[in-house]
C-alpha cells in the first residue's frame, strides 16, 4: 500500500509536536491563542484551573499558558497544585494577566516560579515567548552557498521594499485581532474587578452597622435586664410591706 508523502509529513508532525496547554477560563483568548500557535505546536485547551489540573495530568505538556484571574482556583494556586504532580515540577509555565498588581499581591517580584506576560500582548511577542522555552537551539548561520548569492539573486527571492508582502500584512492584522481581543477581555475583567470590589465594600459597610446594631441591642438587654432586677426588688418590698 502506497502512502503518500503529505500523510507522512502531518503524521510525523503529529509525533513531534510540541504541546501547549492554555488554561483560561475565557473562550476568546484561548481560541485566539490556539489560532496564533496554530501549526506551529500542538495546542490543548482548559476552562479552569480544575481542568487544567487535570489535562496536564494527562498529556504531560511541553509548556503551560496559565490565566491568574479564574473562578475557583487562581493562577497561582494552579500552578502550586501542577507543581506536586510528579513529571511537571519543571515545565516552563508562562502566567498571563491584564491585572498585574493581583498577580503582585500572591507573589512578590521578580517571578522566578514563572515566566509573566501582561495582557494585551501582540502574537509574535507569545510566540517569540513560547520559542524561547520550547526552542532553545540557536538560529543556524547562513550557508556559505547562500551566502555567494549575488544581488540579482537576492533581490528576487526578497520581498519589494515598496511591497509589504502578504504574510507580513496578515500577521499585522493577526497582531491587531489579538490586541483587540485581549483589550475587551481586559476592560471586562477589570469591570468585573471593580464592582466586586465595590460590592465588597458594600458588605463591609453593612457587616459592620449590623455589628453596631447587635451591640446596640446587648446594650439595651443589659439595661432591661438591670431595670427588671429593680423591679423585682420593689415588688418583694411592696410584699414585705403588705404583709406587715
């Protein structure tokens, strides 16, 4: 049976891929990362930390990309729990968050558990990120071959300066997608941020004129109580008095 060439490439491709786990618990981000790694690593997804935990379990990624503002579990107590699993004490773990002072509060800088990213970031900045870790073999020289090319030769395989070719046009509309998304998701998540705050305060405020009325109360109580006692003497008195 014959089989062709193109299977073999994508099966052998399948084979050596690196795999990404996005843990987000926005749909739009990992589908945007998922699009910019798109053929160059194999790309898995997880909603939350929870998930997250677990798919890592399973596949054993090659490096995580871990949101920090999740419901349930945060970044950082995620990355605690990958931690322990034994096999993923090491694996490169790039947290991202438009919210850096929260990421601050659980861990102070510098991040030495953790690469940081902070949202919105462009895609060949994620990209160059993820290389770094996933990539480390230095950028081979150029050949000598190539390198006797003569200018003619040169010219004609380089893109026009006048021309922006249109690769460097989609990846500038990719980069543009991206920072847009990333800037909805952040404008959301720091609204989010900010009524829960307020709502907090909110709480606070009531927790604490709730307090000041119970304490009103036991004040009240007390003088009833005393009141009573002073009753209850007159009353034995006035007794007393009739029975004389």
């Amino acid at each position: 049976m014959m089989v062709s060439h193109s299977y073999l490439g994508g099966f052998f491709k399948s084979m050596t891929a690196k795999k990404v786990l996005v843990i987000d618990d926005s749909i739009m981000i990992r589908k945007m990362v998922k699009s910019i790694l798109s053929g160059k690593y194999d790309v898995l997804e997880a909603s939350d930390g929870k998930s997250g935990l677990d798919a890592a379990r399973k596949i054993f990624p090659d490096l995580i990309l871990l949101d920090f503002v999740m419901p349930k579990y945060n970044g950082y107590q995620t990355l605690q729990a990958i931690r322990r699993v034994e096999g993923l004490q090491n694996v490169p773990v790039i947290m991202i968050s438009g919210l850096k002072e929260q990421v601050t509060e659980h861990v102070p800088e510098p991040f030495t558990e953790f690469d940081f990213l902070e949202k919105p970031f462009e895609a060949d900045v994620l990209v160059a990120r993820i290389q770094n870790f996933l990539t480390p073999d230095p950028v081979q020289p150029v050949s000598a071959a190539t390198s006797r090319s003569t200018p003619a030769e040169i010219r004609q395989v380089s893109p026009s300066a006048d021309e922006p070719s249109m690769q460097m046009v989609l990846n500038r509309l990719t980069s543009t997608e991206t920072l847009l998304v990333q800037g909805i998701e952040n404008l959301i998540q720091r609204e989010v941020v900010a009524r829960f705050n307020e709502l907090n305060v909110r709480i606070e405020h009531q927790d604490n004129m709730i307090k000041a009325i119970g304490q009103r109360m036991d004040k009240i109580s007390e003088q009833i109580d005393h009141q009573n006692k002073g009753l209850m003497v007159i009353l034995r008195e006035l007794k007393s008095l009739q029975g004389k």
